[in-house]
C-alpha cells in the first residue's frame, strides 16, 4: 500500500513538474555517462592517491580534485534547479520570480561552495607543503582544522543556511495568504447569508393588505396615530 501510494506521489511529481523532470533525469543520465563510461573519475582517483592518504606527494595531482568537482558541479546543475524549483512551487502564493531567483541563487551557492571548499581544504594545502601531516607538524594541522577547514566550508554552511531562511519565510507567507483567505470567505458566508435573511418575507415591510386597521404605524418618527383620510 505504501509503495502504491509512493508510486502515485512520484506520479503526480513528473506530470506537474515536466521541465524539472527533465533537468533531473538529464543530470542523472549525463552523470553516468561522463564520470561511469567516459572515466572522468579518474581525476578524483588521481588525486586521491596524494596527500596524507599514502605519505606522498604526487606534485600537481591535488588540483585534479578541483577539475573532477567542477564538472561534476557543470553536470548536476540542471538537476540541482529542478529539484529546488520543485520544492518552492508548493508554496503557491509567492511570486514565481522570487522562486526562480530563489533556485539560481542555490544553484550557484552549492556549486561554487563546492568549489571553494575543495580548494581551501585539499588543493591548497597540498600546494603549501601542508599535506602530508607527518612532514608538516602540529602547527599547520591545527590551522588546517580551525581556520582553511571552515574558511573552505562557510559559503556551503551559509548557502544552506540561506536556503532553510528563505524556506521558512516562503512558509510563513504561504501561511499568512492562506489565512487572510480563510477569513475573507467567512466574511463573505456571512455577508451572503445576511442578505438571505434581508429577502425573507417576515423582514419585509407591510403590504397595503396587511397595514394594521386601527392605522398606527411605525416610522422613523415613532409610533403615530393616522387620519382616515390619509390613510388612501
């Protein structure tokens, strides 16, 4: 019953969200085809096989590091939009240019945060003499923890968190809209069932035929007493 449900759910996603889909599936196939049948992992192998990993160091083979990431950024960007183009559409009520700015800005803050932080905690280091430990002391290994390893990660760390912001004020919108329609149709129930009530004809006025025979009336003047005469 779960995997029905799941199936229908999944169902709904591609026939709601056709471009998305596409961008999506696009990354997964572009992925294999370039990193699992053309081979471009072999960069990050090489670069792998440097650096504290094996007490070696294979002079230039850290950058390979930073080429494997970029591609792999090149390739996984159409999918990274869809997906996030997807999650804000749930949210209705707000402007359709501020969600597609919403997916640009988390695209390029994902992928160039990848970036920098392959740059500042891998590349870098081994550039600097840094890598491998043993060779380069307690010194650089304590700057490399608490200094190029959160400087290489903050602008991932503040993509995220600017992501989860924008995410929540999306919410709250979506929630305030969504009230303020609630209560303008409760408004309106009530305004058209007062006008119901204004057609019913015991809140009519007097016909000629039911005006009371002794002639008193009531008017804005209060209760009086009519001539005869008038009263034709």
């Amino acid at each position: 019953m779960v995997d029905r449900d799941l199936e229908v759910d999944m169902e709904a996603i591609f026939k709601d969200n056709p471009l998305e889909t596409r961008m999506i599936i696009g990354s997964i196939v572009g992925y294999f085809m370039i990193f699992e049948v053309i081979g471009a992992d072999w960069f990050w192998h090489q670069a792998m096989e440097c650096g504290f990993w094996n007490g070696e160091y294979c002079g230039g083979a850290e950058w390979w590091a930073m080429l494997h990431l970029t591609i792999l950024t090149v390739v996984l960007a159409p999918g990274i939009w869809g997906g996030m183009s997807i999650l804000t559409k749930k949210y209705t009520h707000v402007e359709k240019a501020r969600r597609d700015e919403f997916g640009g800005f988390a695209l390029v803050g994902l992928g160039s945060g990848g970036i920098w932080a392959i740059l500042w905690s891998w590349s870098l280091p081994h550039t600097w003499g840094m890598m491998p430990f043993e060779q380069a002391g307690w010194g650089w290994i304590f700057m490399w923890i608490f200094f190029l390893l959160p400087m290489g990660f903050s602008v991932i760390i503040g993509t995220l968190i600017w992501i989860s912001s924008n995410l929540k004020g999306f919410a709250s919108e979506e929630e305030d809209v969504k009230k303020v329609e609630t209560d303008f149709k409760a408004k309106l129930s009530g305004s058209t069932d007062k006008g119901k009530k204004s057609l019913d004809p015991t809140h009519q006025p007097l016909t000629k035929e039911e005006t009371p025979e002794n002639g008193q009336f009531t008017s804005i003047l209060g209760d009086m007493q009519i001539h005869e005469k008038y009263k034709k």
